[in-house]
C-alpha cells in the first residue's frame, strides 16, 4: 500500500539520498508479515537500498552530492561499546539500529528502502563503485555482505573446499564469492533444478540433498560450510560432511531452534556457527572487491505494484535470484 513516510532533517553529519533500486530480502517478508515478533506498523521495509545523494550535512566529510550510494542492514549504533569500538559495529553490544523497525536515536522508528528518499548518517553508508550495475548493487547490502563476512572470516580461498547449502538470493551471492576469493565450491540444493546457474556461478560441483548418497559421498570434506536455508535442516547429517576444524556456519534464519547432536561435533573437532551481515567497513570491502572482479547478483526488477505478488514468488523459491524494486515506479 502506498503511503507517505516523514524522514528526519538532514543532521550535519547526515546525507540525503534518492533511492533509485531497493532489493527484496526474505527479512522484509518475515518482519511484515510477524513471524519474528511484534512489527511496528505502519512500516515501510527494505534494506538493501542504492541511489544517489542529493543533500549532505555541513560536517559529512566522506561522501559528496553527486555519488552513487548504498544502505544495507544497519544505519546506526552506539559506537561505544567494546565491539563498536574495534570496527564490528553489526555486533554492537546496545544492538546496532537496524535500517528498519528500530527505534533511531531521535525516539522514531526507522524506516526501509521501499521508498523514494533516505537520511542516514555518513558512516553507515556505503560508496557504490560505477562498474556495478546500480540495479545489481542493491541485493550487495544484505544478501552480498552476509555471505562475504563469514567466507572471509573463515578464509576462504585457495585449497579451501566450501560448501553453500541453498542457492538463492544469499547461496547465488555465497557461490559467487567464495569462487572468486579461490575455493573449490559445491552446492548443495534440494534437486538439480539449477544446476547449470550453479555452475555458470563459479561452482565445480552440485548435488542434490534429496538424495541420501549425496551425505555418503560428501562425508568429511568440506572445510567451510554456509548454510543460507532459513528452514530447518538435519544437522547431523550436514555436520558429518565438514573434515577436520571445519565450521558449518549459519546465516539462514529458521524461527524454530535447531537441534544440534554434540557427537556430531566431537569428530573431526567441527563447529557449528552464526554470522550477522558484516561491519561497514567490511561491507565497503565486500563492494570493491565484488567490483573488481566482475561479480554481482543476478536481479529481476519489478515495479513497486508487483511487491505482493514478488514476495509470494520469493517464499516459492521462484525467483532467480533477487527482486529489485525500481524505485522510479514510486514517484
Ligand atoms: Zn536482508
Ligand atoms: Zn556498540
């Protein structure tokens, strides 16, 4: 439904932007409809949003009026506290504020990237390098930086095997990345629907999950795993295909609890982990160095009167890989 949203007054230290595109991310779907809590309504969603700024504020110092920008996930935390202060602000301890439904420092709840116009403080956003397709930086926000941190996190690269579980908005994005940075990749997906977009990814091999030899014939080989299922899965069964020290990370969000087997992890040393997003500055990484080696998502761009059906197309799985609302269908 369209509505109009207030934004605050360009501060000194804010920059306005005019949102050109803003990708779909299975959060939005998840915080509207109230799966993961109270939603504060009305609520507009959205957080992974490219323009370009129109306004900054007479101390911003790092962005100009004129450049191509970007907001992901957070635009906002208390920079004091011990992991604000070592540059993990996405792990701030007061909770960093989250781009939409979060109470902001001025007592208003923040507002997403469906929308024409953003304020956001200069240190929470993000320089747009030109040789990404602006339709295509915008899923780079939380789909793109999500499975960037762990995979750097973890090194993955070279001589490293990694497994992505899911190949969707996040999994297209992780197979991307994780082959660019030099690992051997596997993916492993329900069926073998999309096993040549898999491949054309940078993938060397794809299995079906469906299939139980698939466990049998993967037990202990994958150095990293990364999980982007937001449903539950077997974890025993997917923790017998990490070798020695390897780590199933996940960053797929299913409301339920996961049940984990301990003795599963007792061979071969395994962990099994979270990751949120990734800090601005890792964020800025992620965009260069998704710049100068050619990648970016795969986008449908929609128009902004095709979000309801979009949305029950992303819960469908029918969506290759990320939508993008063409924020110019707004105004
Ligand atoms: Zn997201
Ligand atoms: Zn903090």
């Amino acid at each position: 439904m369209r509505t109009t949203i207030e934004r605050r007054d360009l501060g000194p230290r804010d920059v306005l932007i005019e949102i050109r595109y803003a990708g779909i991310c299975h959060s939005d779907i998840h915080t509207v409809r109230g799966d993961w809590g109270s939603v504060p309504y009305p609520l507009t969603v959205g957080h992974e949003i490219v323009g370009r700024i129109t306004e900054v504020g007479a101390e911003v110092t790092r962005h100009a009026v004129g450049d191509r920008a970007g907001v992901g996930c957070m635009v906002n935390s208390c920079r004091e506290c011990e992991n604000c202060r070592s540059g993990s602000e996405q792990y701030c301890l007061k909770g960093n504020t989250q781009t939409y439904a979060s109470v902001d420092r001025d007592g208003t709840v923040t507002q997403g990237g469906y929308s024409t116009h953003v304020v956001v403080d200069e240190d929470f956003v993000l320089r747009v390098p030109e040789s990404i397709p602006y339709e295509a930086a915008a899923p780079m926000l939380c789909a793109g930086i999500t499975t960037y941190s762990p995979l750097a996190h973890w090194n993955a690269g070279p001589g490293k095997k990694v497994a992505v579980v899911g190949l969707g908005g996040l999994g297209h994005m992780a197979v991307k990345i994780a082959a660019a940075m030099g690992a051997e990749v596997t993916v492993l997906s329900q069926t073998l629907a999309k096993k040549d977009d898999g491949l054309r990814f940078g993938a060397e091999h794809y299995y079906a999950t469906k299939d139980p030899a698939t466990f049998e014939a993967l037990k202990n080989s994958f150095d990293l795993i990364i999980n982007t299922v937001s449903a539950p899965i077997d974890m025993a069964s997917y923790l017998g295909l990490l070798r020695r020290d390897g780590t199933l990370v996940s960053v797929g969000a299913p409301a339920e609890p996961l049940p984990v087997p301990v003795f599963a992890l007792f061979g071969n040393r395994r962990s099994f982990a979270g990751s949120s997003i990734g800090s601005i500055a890792e964020t800025q990484e992620m965009l260069d160095f998704c710049a100068e080696r050619g990648i970016a998502p795969e986008v449908e761009v929609i128009g902004a009167e095709a979000v309801n059906d979009a949305y029950e197309r992303v819960l469908a799985s029918d969506v290759r890989y990320r939508f993008v609302i063409d924020i110019d269908t707004l105004r």
